[in-house]
C-alpha cells in the first residue's frame, strides 16, 4: 500500500526499534511507497511512512533492495555533501563516507554483508541515519 510521506520532525527524530518477520506489511509498503515516488526518490526508511522500524528501502540503480535492521560495519573515504530528504524542505549538509560495508537481512530475512560505493553508499547513510532518528 502506497503510504502518505511523514514530515513531522519530532517523529522522524524517533529512533526505530529492530523488525522482525512481523514487520513484512512495512516491506511492501516501502516498496510502494518508493514505487509511486521514484521521479522524485531513491531510498526510504520506515520512518518516512509513519513506522519506527528499522527497515530501508533504495533503488541503486538495478532495482529496489530492501534492508532489515541494517548496520554500517565500516565507513571509508570521508567528505562533506549537500542532501536533500522527501520528509523535509530544502537540503542540508552532512559527513558521509564513499565507501560502506553493511550487515542486514534481506527481505526474506536472510543475513547478507554488502559493499557498497558512492552515490549507493550514500543513499544507504541517509536511509540509516533516519532510523537513528537524524534530522538531515
């Protein structure tokens, strides 16, 4: 189901709780979710459609990956960026890192490890610094 965007910034600064094969309704919301913005978005988090679960959603290029509790293990390459959020209005600048490793589950729940790079990357630090509860 295609959910309404969350700008309150008092609940995007939430933190998410870890979710579970409970959660599978907030993976297909998010994969709608993003479907019917993709002239305008590439990547979600759960909280963006009013749900404090730490599960992301991003088209990378080759399609949506969805990601389930997901940890940045390392962070390579610092540098400063201007980022915008479908959440809020205008952009603002933050640290993020060219290169990330991230555990999570994938959408079936199975553990992965990936190594992601540039603009990929950063999509995912935005997508999880929501789930931190950031305000970017």
């Amino acid at each position: 189901m295609v959910r309404m965007i969350v700008r309150d910034e008092s609940f995007l600064s939430k933190k998410s709780t870890f979710a579970n094969k409970d959660d599978a309704q907030v993976i297909q919301d998010l994969k709608d979710t993003l479907s019917a913005n993709s002239d305008r978005c590439v990547g979600m988090a759960a909280n963006m459609i009013g749900v404090l679960k730490r599960v992301i959603i991003f088209d990378g290029g080759d399609g949506a990956v969805v990601m389930v509790n997901p940890v940045i293990t390392r962070r390579i390459g610092k540098y400063e960026t201007d980022e915008g959020c479908l959440s809020l209005a205008g952009t603002r600048k933050t640290v993020r890192y060219k290169e990330i490793e991230v555990r999570y589950l994938d959408e079936n729940f199975k553990p992965c490890k990936g190594r992601y790079t540039e603009f990929t990357a950063q999509i995912i630090q935005h997508e999880c610094d929501h789930l931190e509860g950031k305000i970017i």
